[in-house]
C-alpha cells in the first residue's frame, strides 16, 4: 500500500532519541523508573507540536465557521489546511476528507447513508479479522435493510484472512467489501489492494479500515483504487477524532442523513453538526509532525521517507520482540511471524495467567500493555482464549525498552 519515491529513499530522518524529545509523557516516573509506553495500538502518545496547536486554536481562533469575522475566518482556514494535510497523508484531495468524533461514528454513518439505497437481499462482505468497528457497522443494516452479511474467514493457524475464498462470497448482489488493511489484534497486515480489485470486478464497492494501518505504513488511496477509507488521528500522534475519506463523486451522490440547511457539498455534507475543531486543528499538526521527521520536498515527499525508515526500525523492534517472547516457556505469541507482512502490534498469553494480570504485573515495573479483546472479539473467540496481551512498538520505542518487556514476561 505504500508507494516511494526513489529519489528520497536517501532523506535523513530523525533518530529515536530526537523523536523522544517531542513527547511529554515519556518523562513519565512510575514505580522509580520511566514509563515504556508499549499501548500505541490502543492510542499514540502526542507530540508537543499537536498539543500547541490545539491549544493555538482554542486560545486564539475559537469560533464557528463561515461567519463574517476573523477568528472565523482563521477557522475556516485551520480546516482546510487540516484537510490538505490528511489529503497529503493518504494522497487523496482535501475535498475527499471527512472529519468526525471517531471511526466507528463515521463508518455507521456511511452505512446507514448507503443503506437508504440497499434493499432486502443485497450483500456485503466482512471478515473474521476485523475490528468490529468494521463489522457491526454493516451488520447494522441485517435488521434495518434486511442486507445479508457474508464472512471471509480466517486462518488461526496463520492469523490471516483465507483470501483464496473472496471471489466465492461475492455475486451480482454483493454490494460492498469492508475489508481491514491490518489487524488491531494480530498486526495481520492484509492484501488489501487484492481484495479492491475482486470487489470491484464484482461491481461491488470496497471500504477500507487503516485505523491500525495507518500508524505504520503510509496510505496511497489512489494506488488502492477504494471508494472509502477511515482512520483515527489519535494512533498516529494526534488526537481523538476520526477521518473518513470517500471519492468526491461518491460522497456527493450518497443520501446522507444530513440537516436542510446543512452544505450539500463534499465533504461537508458527511459532517454532521459543529465539528470539534481543536482536534482537527491537533489531526492536522499530527501529519505536519511526521513529516518534519525528514528534511526537504513535499509534504508528501517527507511523510514517505519518514515511513519508510520507522518501518525499518519498528521491523527490527518487531522481530526481536518476537522473537524474545516466543523463547519464554508458557509464552504463546499470535499472529504472522516477523518474515510475514505485518505491523509492529504483537499479541500473547502467559500460561496460568490472567492477560489483565500480565498487564498489570507489567505496569508494576513501568510497561504499558493493553489487554482483552480489542473490539476485535471474533479474532479472540477464534483463537479459543479469554483475552490478548498486546505490545505495540511506536516511533519512539527503543531496544532498551522491548528488552524490559521481554523480562519483565520472563519474570512471571
């Protein structure tokens, strides 16, 4: 999914210990020693950069849009230049990004609005490894639509999606593939342009979920080919709001459930209501931030090169990680292996334990990890536990603190 560009594979990209200097929290002291924040895939930590403005904007710019006053006017400005940034960070338009109170919010929203012209019958297509963010929400329209759900299973052994069996789920009626580009439990990363192309062979819209992707390899929506993609600022550094970008011509043909008097063009008329524009101000800045991570060319130019070497670093932190938790006796890690696409998210259990005691066993000596399902609870039914224990490696986790992980699992 990430395309670069030759001639900046050479950028220089700041080290980690630079990285670390822009984010607070890892200041943090907790039981004597410093916090190692390994809970990214359930939330980033923030740079300084996205705090300010934030901050910038409601100090010095706070108002409602499209009045006949500077600090709405400066409003209006602070939101389009956020889109143009998160149009940067996927390569789309400014005209094609949505903002709202979060991907799940966003995603009932386009399903109800597609729904309105779905009838009894017709067909979507999900998966075993998906967020239920990306399942629910279509599962909705079963009970409001009568639209029949298809599953594209998952292999358990592998923890990935049995793509072998799409094209046998979709016919004249499937009318869309919502397919997740990695998993938020697993770090599955799946091959999502493979699954636009089937769906659109078959006539069928595909809708991407990039909410775990997007936080380690950068998006291309017109490489991808999708009709719609959602993200979250808040697990790329920035704050809680979600991001949906659709193509315009969707967007604009799409009855959307929306107010008269609401914009009846893209992309306002997905946005329903006063928006929260500090957090599309801080979403904006958390794009700027990562692309300050480079020196030279575009926006777009820095953001690949500043992917493509957190890639690198977050691949070796992955594979030791791995690799480390697998040699411990009782430790069962889950998921592809490092030799296989995924991010750097891993999941485990410690045998005789509780996950949610593992966390906390960790927490006690300063390491963060999340435990439960994740809202992906078919991934953890399927794999026949109760819960995950998950790790997840960000741009300013160092080899020190994957070594304390790894002992402090070894010391259960």
């Amino acid at each position: 999914m990430t395309q670069t560009n030759p001639q900046i594979e050479k950028q220089k990209v700041a080290a980690v210990e630079e990285i670390r200097r822009h984010f607070p929290a890892l200041e943090r002291i907790h039981n004597g020693r410093p916090v190692a924040y390994f809970d990214g895939p359930g939330g980033t930590q923030v740079p300084r950069a996205v705090v300010e403005a934030m901050n910038d904007y409601l100090y010095n710019h706070n108002a409602n849009t499209h009045w006949a006053y500077p600090t709405s006017h400066e409003t209006d400005e602070i939101i389009e230049n956020s889109r143009h940034a998160i149009a940067d960070f996927l390569n789309a338009s400014a005209d094609e990004i949505a903002f709202g109170q979060n991907m799940t919010s966003l995603t009932f929203h386009l399903a109800r609005a597609l729904g309105r012209d779905w009838n009894q019958g017709d067909e979507i297509v999900v998966s075993e490894l998906d967020h239920h963010a990306n399942v629910d929400t279509w599962r909705s329209l079963e009970r409001e639509r009568g639209v029949t759900i298809r599953v594209l299973p998952m292999n358990t052994e592998t923890g990935q999606l049995e793509l072998d069996k799409l094209s046998g789920l979709l016919n004249e009626k499937t009318k869309l593939v919502a397919i997740g580009a990695a998993s938020n439990a697993l770090g599955t990363i799946n091959d999502v342009e493979r699954v636009i192309q089937i769906a659109r062979d078959a006539g069928a819209l595909s809708f991407v979920d990039a909410v775990h992707y997007a936080a380690h390899h950068l998006v291309d929506v017109k490489a991808l080919g999708c009709d719609f993609l959602a993200c979250s600022a808040y697990k790329f550094y920035g704050p809680h709001i979600g991001i949906l970008y659709g193509r315009k011509e969707l967007i604009e043909k799409i009855d959307f459930p929306k107010l008269r008097p609401a914009p009846d063009h893209s992309p306002e008329r997905v946005e329903t209501g006063t928006q929260n524009h500090e957090a599309i101000a801080g979403a904006g800045a958390a794009v700027d931030f990562l692309a300050s991570l480079a020196e030279g060319g575009s926006r777009r130019e820095r953001l690949a090169a500043v992917f493509e070497e957190l890639q690198l670093r977050q691949d070796e932190l992955t594979k030791r990680l791995w690799n480390g938790l697998a040699a411990i006796d009782g430790v069962t890690v889950y998921g592809p292996p490092p030799d296989q696409p995924r991010t750097s998210t891993i999941s485990f259990t410690v045998q005789n334990r509780f996950s949610e005691e593992v966390a906390g066993k960790l927490a006690e000596r300063a390491v963060f990890v999340s435990d439960g399902d994740f809202y992906a609870q078919t991934v953890v039914e399927k794999l026949g536990v109760k819960a995950l224990v998950r790790a997840g490696c960000a741009c300013y986790t160092t080899v020190e603190e994957v070594d304390r992980l790894i002992e402090g699992v070894r010391s259960l």
